[in-house]
C-alpha cells in the first residue's frame, strides 16, 4: 500500500489508462481501487498543507542528523559553562592544546554521566544496579511513546494535535478516581482503570474532532484551550471531597488501590512496569491501523488531500472525528501510565511535560509508529539521564532542555540541515517529473 507521505509520480500514461477496478480495500465510488497517492493528485494541494507534512513526514536521516548538530549544540554550551575551559581560554594562544583537552574533558564527562545515567552504568556494583538507569528510561519513556502515539496519529491526518496534555490528565483523572474509589479483584481492577483512562482522552480529543469536523474550528485553538480547562479542572477537583487525600489540605488525591496498578516488571526495586509493555502493543496498533486496515486507509488518504479525498468517496468528517478520538485514546493510555505505574495519586503536575514534549518525540518520529516509538525512548533518556548528569558533574539540566529545543528546531528547518551535511534535495529530478506530468496531463 502506497504511503501518503511518500507520494510517487504517475507515469505520463497512466494518465491515459482507465482507473483500476476495485480491490474491496477501499471505499466504494470514485474512491474504489486508488491509493492515497492517487487520491492526491486529484486536486491542488494546498502549499502549507504540503510544508506540514514535509515536516511532520519527512526523510528518517534528516532527524538523525537533528539529532547530532542538536548533540553538538549542547556540548558547545557544557564547554562555554565550564570553568576549566574558560580559564584555559584566556592563555589559548600560548598553549592551545589546554583549551582542546578541557574542552574534551567536560563534553565525555558530561555525556559520559548522562550514558551512564539513563542506559548503563559500568561504575555500579552489581548487575541490577548497573541496569537500573536503563529501566528508569523505558519508564519515563512509556508516557512519551503513548502520547507521542496520538500526537504522530492525528498528523498523519492532518491535524496538529496540541492536546495531549490535557488527554494525558482527563485520562488520568478518570483512571485515578477508578483505582482509589472502586475495590474489585486485581485483574478487574487493573482493566477497568485502563478503560477509564481510555475512555477520558478520547472523549477529551473527540470534542476537538467533532468541533473540527462539524463546525470547522482550528484544532490548535480548540486543543490549547481544552488543555487549560483540564489542567484547572483536576486542580478544582482535588480540592473536593470526592479526590481530595483525607485529612489533607494539600491538592492532591488518595493513592490508588495496589488492585488497579500495573505490575512491576522486575519487582520492587524497580519503577519500571507493565506500561511499557501496554506501549509496545500500542505501537503494534497504530502500525496495524495506519497499515492494514481500510480506516487507516482513509485516515492516510484524508491526510494527503482531503479535497480529493472528499471528492472520492470518503467522509473527511468522519476520519476528523476517528483520528482524534484514538490520538486522545492514546494519550488517556499514557495517563494511565502515570497514575497506575508511577506516580500512584493524583496532583496537579501527574502529566508533567509529558503531553508537549510528545509533539517533539512525534515529530522526531516523522508521525511513524516505529519512528515514535524510538524517539520516545531517546528523550526518555535524555530527561532519565539529565538527573545524573546534573548531580554528577554539576551540569545544568536546562543543558538537556536546549538540546531538545534544537532538535525541534532542525526537524523544522531540513532545508538547514541538508545545507550543513550537503545533501542533495532533489528538487531537479522533482521538477522534471513535474513537468512531465503536466505535459501528460494536457494530452489528455
């Protein structure tokens, strides 16, 4: 199945050959036997529309060349914060080589620390202790990967879904008052805490989806402000009876039953548990979604040329509605990480950052699945290991936040990134092809 994101030029006669009959893969209709490529090139494509999804679609080498200039970014700023660097800098010339070893010195030992405190810590006594950095990075990674999940989903539609951090909280608050509130077996418990979860991001997306598919409104407006509503909801909410810890004054609610959390992994001496595993098999979903089934096929279509799409047979409002209800699905699951696998009680920070910074982790991803789910562990690392580095070495965690920021910023700027490398873009072979489907297409 052609993907959206790579679409192919026709060849001047097929312009020319009949459409093919239907393959009982896609909708009936003017939509029966063509791929979203086709789809496509139905109907002019609108240039920001086009920009977005270069961006959100773009080549994998691209982010891993982000990836590295953001690196080198960082350790630009961890030398240009050192002292021993900036006393060897005031006799560079006299003895060059000092400045050249101190600088060397601060960048290994300040990654040196962030490795070594986010996958694996060759200086610890025994096994479990020299793995501990790597399990706490799957854990702070598995709220990243869901939500990043339903951040990649609605861009693969389209729409830039800004909300997840208030699905992660509406998804969370109803898990949390399931977990502390009901007291059923353990299995029970646990599933019906996760539902509830599931259920309180995509209600929370679908308001989004419904007001963007029935009245038109910008789901980047709607999903800022119905982050601000649910972030003041759940800060209202904890100050009631009804979530408020029992002889607390504090905001925060009583601590869910042992029944609806989820299982540690390797026991407890370890955070890491069965939500990681919940986030593989999300994974799974959203490729077999996106992939293999007929939804996914109009999702990618509607995602590619929602005017084509429209024109063939496919209801746009419909796949508006579907896209962000299972993005905000996605993200109620990362809620469930959060109160079920972490934290254990509600407060007013149970989302964190997590809902922001899976915009990046989407992006990085270029709104793959597979893509997500490495870029959710790369800034599982980078905010496990920047603990470490900081205690370690006395280097600020901010230093890890810049080379976040930076990774944003060559993901939306490849243009930047191919002139620093020299890649070629291709623009000569994609005028040509260009050309020359004009030309057939006038024939015709």
């Amino acid at each position: 199945m052609t993907d959206p994101a790579n679409l192919p030029d026709r060849d001047p006669a097929s312009a020319q050959t009949p459409p093919p009959a239907s393959t009982g893969e896609t909708p009936g209709g003017a939509a029966a036997g063509n791929t979203p490529a086709q789809l496509a090139e139905a109907s002019t494509v609108d240039p920001q529309a086009s920009l977005m999804r270069r961006i959100t679609t773009g080549n994998g080498l691209v982010s891993v060349l982000a990836i590295v200039l953001s690196l080198l970014v960082g350790a630009i700023l961890i030398a240009a914060t050192d002292e021993r660097v900036t006393g060897a800098a005031s006799y560079f010339f006299a003895r060059p080589t000092d400045m050249l070893t101190a600088v060397w010195a601060s960048v290994s030992e300040a990654y040196g620390a962030l490795f070594r405190s986010a996958i694996f810590n060759n200086q610890a006594d025994g096994f479990a202790n020299a793995i501990y950095p790597l399990t706490e990075t799957l854990t702070v990674a598995t709220p990243l990967i869901l939500a990043g999940l339903g951040v990649a989903l609605a861009f693969r539609v389209g729409l830039f879904n800004i909300g997840g951090q208030g699905q992660i909280i509406l998804g969370a608050m109803l898990a949390g008052w399931v977990g502390f509130t009901l007291d059923l077996p353990a299995g029970l418990h646990l599933l019906l805490a996760v539902v509830a979860g599931i259920v309180g991001g995509a209600i929370w997306g679908g308001i989004a989806g419904v007001l963007k598919a029935k009245r038109g409104a910008h789901e980047v407006i709607v999903t800022i402000m119905l982050n601000y509503i649910a972030v003041y909801l759940l800060l209202y909410l904890l100050t009631t009876p009804g979530f408020q810890r029992p002889g607390s004054n504090n905001p925060i609610s009583p601590e869910i039953h042992e029944s609806a959390a989820y299982p540690l992994i390797f026991g407890s001496g370890f955070r890491l548990h069965l939500g990681f595993v919940v986030a593989l098999l999300a994974v799974a979903f959203v490729w077999w979604l996106l992939n293999r089934s007929t939804t996914g096929f109009e999702l990618r279509a509607v995602g590619a040329n929602p005017q084509a799409a429209r024109t063939a047979g496919i209801n746009v409002s419909r796949a508006y509605i579907t896209a962000m209800v299972v993005a905000g699905a996605l993200a109620g699951l990362a809620g469930t990480a959060q109160i079920s696998g972490t934290e254990r009680s509600l407060s007013g920070d149970i989302a964190a950052s997590f809902g922001f910074d899976a915009i990046t982790v989407a992006l990085l991803g270029r709104s793959n699945p597979i893509g997500t789910l490495f870029a959710g562990l790369l800034f599982g690392a980078l905010r496990a290991g920047g603990v470490g580095m900081q205690s370690n070495t006395g280097i600020p965690i901010d230093i890890v936040l810049v080379v976040q920021s930076f990774i944003v910023l060559f993901i939306a700027a490849p243009p930047l990134v191919r002139s620093i490398f020299r890649i070629p873009t291709g623009q000569k072979k994609s005028k040509k092809t260009t050309a020359r489907t004009a030309k057939a297409g006038g024939a015709a």
